[in-house]
C-alpha cells in the first residue's frame, strides 16, 4: 500500500477523496490528483476500487462511515 508522505493518506484514500470531490468523474479525479485518466484508471483497478454507475456515492458513503459520520 502506497502512502503520501506529505499528508499521511494511502493511495487509495487519495483516489476516493478525489472520486467524491470529482462526483465520481475519472478525469476531474485525475486532474484532481494531477494524473492522467489512464494512470487514474490503472491506479483505481491496482486499489480495487469499483468503476461504473452510481460509484460517487458508494465512495462517499464509504468515506462517511469510514470518518464516523
């Protein structure tokens, strides 16, 4: 598991931050995190994150149980 050194999150807590800021648009996620989509891509199947409709919300739900929310 990758880790930001700067911030403390792993990669995948980056990729679902980005996917709710993004409201589950890959490429704004990827202009978000300053990636391309393709690495975006690769990176969300590396981190087992589920790609298709309705993944904004099951991200942020996830972030939200997740933070005690």
């Amino acid at each position: 598991m990758k880790t930001c050194w700067t911030c403390g999150a792993t990669e995948r807590q980056g990729l679902q931050r980005a996917l709710t800021l993004s409201q589950g648009n890959h490429s704004e996620a990827a202009r978000i995190l300053g990636i391309g989509r393709t690495t975006f891509l690769e990176a969300m199947k590396r981190n087992g994150l589920p790609r298709g409709p309705g993944l904004a919300e099951r991200v942020h739900l996830a972030w939200l149980r997740r933070v005690g929310r």
